[in-house]
C-alpha cells in the first residue's frame, strides 16, 4: 500500500481507501468512478466487461468489440440506429443497389465450384448467407427488390422473369391497370 493510505484509482489516479473501493482485474475503483468508458453508465461485478486497461458495460463492449454481421444483434429486435460511432466504430457502407436485368434465368443457376452464383452481384452464394427466390439463390445483402431497393423477406418476395420486386413494385409493374385499380382503399385512379 502506498504512503498517503490506500491504492490509486485506476480512473483518476487518486488514492482510493478501504471504504470506497471496488476492484476489477487488479485494479481499484473509487466506486463514483466505476463507469463504462463509453456511456458513463455505473458498473458492478455483474455489469462490467473488460479489455487491456479499459471497462465497459456489457453492451457498449459487445458493440466495440464482440462479433459483427448477419445475426449478431444487440438484444430483443434489435432495431436500433446506434452506429457505434462514439465507440470508435466505422459503419459499414452499403453496397450500390444494382439490378440484374437479365431475362434468362436459366444461365443465373450456373455453378461455381460447389456453390450458386447471385443473380444480382454474380458472385459465389454459400449455404450460410443464401436465401431462395425467384428459382435463385441469392446473397441476403442482395435479396432486395429490383426497382425501389428495399430488402425482401419470403413472405413481401414477388418474381418476374428472374427478378425479384417488393409487392408494392410488382403491383405498380405488373399489376391490374384501368380505371378501379388504384393503390388504396377507394382508390379511383387512372393508370397511365
């Protein structure tokens, strides 16, 4: 123990004694400076998560530091916007939307190796990012409709000649045209 009485915060670096102390990894705490590095949030023995000389909560060392993509989410839902950015994060950038246009579907389903070729990159499509549509296999970043870009699921997927669409666009497309088919309920527009 050092001269002054007790061992030195590992936060502020003042000293901190017997009755205010919290330990983590060998460290000692004044429990007011016992907070996540990232959001301040207070810590305990069950909350905390730690990394070289840093804490965390377990959330914001999940973000930082746990694993990343397709089904690594933050909790129930998860559908939150936090970017991570005031961890240091970098958010990834979209890849451009790029439709396929090709009307033969038949060539799509050449194989490369042993696996399917996306229809929309033409890349290799591996068994644990695949999602069927359209008579293809498809990446799940690409599984997007073909004229507004929004992301497909099997049950808002509508094919045409190889494409995928979201129902709304395959409606607009390919729909019923004429006076008494409009969008909405009540709906008397014109098509063009």
């Amino acid at each position: 123990m050092p001269l002054g009485g007790g061992n030195k915060c590992g936060c502020c670096q003042k000293t901190v004694y017997f009755a205010e102390e919290v330990q983590c990894e060998g460290k000692y705490f004044h429990k007011c400076c016992f907070l996540c590095m990232a959001c301040k949030k207070n810590l305990d023995s069950t909350t905390v998560a730690c990394h070289v000389d840093e804490i965390y909560c377990k959330s914001c060392y999940g973000k930082k530091y746990g694993p990343k993509g397709y089904g690594f989410g933050g909790g129930a839902g998860t559908l939150s916007m936090d970017t991570g950015a005031h961890l240091g994060i970098r958010p990834e950038e979209p890849a451009a939307h790029c439709p396929t246009n090709n009307p033969n579907t038949s060539k799509l389903a050449t194989k490369f190796g042993s696996s399917d070729v996306c229809p929309r990159c033409a890349k290799a499509v591996y068994s644990a990012e695949k999602v069927l549509g359209g008579g293809n296999s498809w990446h799940k970043s690409c599984f997007r409709c073909a004229k507004c870009g929004k992301g497909l699921e099997s049950t808002t997927v509508a094919d045409k000649d190889g494409e995928i669409y979201c129902k709304a666009c395959y409606a607009k497309s390919f729909g019923p045209k004429g006076f008494g088919f409009g969008q909405g309920a009540g709906a008397l527009a014109h098509a063009q």
